[in-house]
C-alpha cells in the first residue's frame, strides 16, 4: 500500500441496517455490529479493486448501539482497516426518549439513526477509550474526529482533548460548526487550539457538505467563499499541514441535512478528488491522502449500484489526474 495511494474510508453509520421489518437489526447491539461489519465486507469487495488492496477502510463511529471489541474484532477478521474512530455525542437518556418519540411514526432506520450516539460523557469516554484500543493495531496515524461545536459554549470539548492526551499516537481531527461558525473562524479556532503543544494534536476534518452549510447559514455575508475555494486554498499554502482529511459530504442549498445522496447536489466531488491529489504532487499534506464518506445509510445501496461504482472510479481518476499534475 502506497503512501501516496488514496485512502478511502465510510463512516460506520452508513453501513448500519436499516431494514424496517427486521427492527432487531437496528435497535440491538450484536445484530447492528454485525450488520455493519457484513455492509462494509462488501463495500471492500465492490472498491478495493478500484482503490487497491488495503485502502478501503471504515470510521468507527462507537454509539451505544455499537459493540466496539466485537466490531474491532469482526473487522480484523474481515481486513478491514479502521481508520478513524468518530466521536459519538451526547445525548441524555431523557433528551433521548423524547427525540424516540419525536421519531415515533417516522421510518425506523431515523429511530436508528437517532441511537446513534452516547448517554453520558462517562459513556462516551468508555467507547473512545474501545475505539482507541482497536486503533492501536491499526498504521498510523491514530485519528478521533470530533465535531468544532463541542467546544462553543461547552466543556465538552476540553474534556476530550483531556481524555486523549494519555495516548501519545492519538490525533484529533476535528471538523466545523456550520451553524455558529464560518470557515475563517473554523480555521482560526484550530490554530488556535493548535498553538497547545502540550496536549493531543489538533488537525481539520475539512467536510465539504458542512462546509457548504456554513455558506448557507451566512448568506447574507459576501465574504464566505465555496468549499471548493476553500479547499483549494488550504491545499495550496502552509496551512495544508493541519488537513488531516477531507470529508466528501454533499449538500443541496437549503437542505437541512447534508449526509444525504454523495452523488448529486451542488459540490463538485471530483474536482474536490483532484485537488487532493495535487497536493499529494506538492507534498503538503501531513499524512497520506484520505476522504471520508459520510452518507445516510439509507443510500447504502444505491452507493454501491452501477452509479455509485463510476462515481467513485471517477474520484479515482480525478484524484490520480492531480496527482500527476494533469
């Protein structure tokens, strides 16, 4: 596996079930891991001849539906590397049930979709510590991801920098705030936090739909570029050294949910692939280049159908054409 090969990772989410007469596979931790494990076994058997052998990974994201050492395992077994463990929110037991019964009436994969996060921070912290535990088998480097609003008007944030700083491998990845913050404010919040060297190493998730979001939230600013340029101008100057990856999350404009179809919608992906791949022809980036999918799990199969296979062969090419300066 080349270093400068790229690496693509789904998030675990978009593998979970969502079968709505097998609710078992949904709601229960060994059904929803095994589920997960069998969605991207097959994920890996349709990409990796694209992608080559070993660069089609998953980002664990470790909810309370999730059974980590299990998953860990059955991934190992599978040879599926885990690149990334995604930070699970929080959501109280109470905040919980009336977000379930919100839900109630609705499709029973936004029931799953809603359990897919942690109770407590104590139980937050106890999943992580499982996700890293199984990251440590993995190459470097060792990524958390985590989400900027953790630290608006929040601890949240700081506790978890705390938490990781007992693992000297570990880096956090963290991507933005669309709602409270725009793009130059999400980049001077991670250099900021960049500038601690004394605890875990801060580097972006650049998540493109969010990125897109952001622009829509602040719309009536003139100052706040495309993702795209945003993207481009990183790549292209020092601060490339705090890409850690890129998120290729679509958006629809207005759309309130950005994890949807990565197949269509206002972001130009492949030229997003391009320009990761000329910056691995710079040599800028910190680590070898990475793109995370972020889909709903509903578009599972549609991901992987005719479409979804020239889509991301497509990403192949435009990245290799970067790369090779074409």
């Amino acid at each position: 596996m080349s270093k400068e090969a790229l690496q693509v990772s789904f998030s675990s989410i978009s593998c979970a079930p969502v079968n709505v007469y097998r609710p078992h596979e949904i709601l229960l931790p060994h059904f929803v891991t095994t589920g997960i494990v069998e969605r991207a076994s097959h994920i890996k058997e349709i990409l990796e001849p694209i992608f080559e052998e070993g660069n089609v990974g998953i980002s664990l994201h470790p909810a309370v539906v999730v059974d980590v050492p299990k998953a860990a395992r059955l991934l190992e077994q599978a040879h599926i590397p885990i690149t990334s463990i995604d930070s699970p929110d929080i959501i109280p037991h109470m905040d919980l049930l009336k977000k379930l019964v919100r839900d109630h009436g609705r499709m029973l994969s936004q029931i799953g979709w809603s359990l897919q996060n942690v109770s407590s921070e104590k139980a937050q912290h106890q999943k992580l510590t499982q996700g890293i535990a199984a990251l440590h088998k993995q190459q470097l480097p060792h990524i958390v991801r985590a989400p900027a609003h953790y630290w608006m008007h929040s601890r949240r944030g700081e506790v978890l920098r705390k938490s990781l700083a007992q693992y000297p491998d570990v880096i956090l990845a963290i991507e933005i705030d669309a709602m409270r913050q725009t793009p130059d404010e999400y980049i001077s919040f991670l250099e900021k936090l960049r500038e601690d060297k004394e605890s875990v190493p801060v580097y972006a998730d650049i998540d493109l739909g969010h990125l897109a979001e952001s622009k829509y939230f602040n719309r009536h600013r003139a100052d706040v570029p495309d993702p795209l340029v945003i993207l481009e101008s990183l790549l292209h100057s020092q601060q490339s050294s705090m890409v850690a990856l890129v998120s290729l999350n679509q958006y629809q404009e207005g759309d309130v949910e950005t994890h949807r179809n990565i197949l269509h919608g206002n972001i130009d992906l492949l030229r997003a692939a391009r320009l990761v791949g000329s910056a691995v022809r710079g040599g800028t980036l910190p680590f070898g280049p990475k793109v995370l999918v972020e889909a709903h799990p509903i578009e599972y199969d549609m991901l992987l159908g005719p479409e979804g296979v020239i889509f991301f062969k497509k990403i192949k090419q435009a990245f290799d054409q970067g790369k090779e300066g074409k």
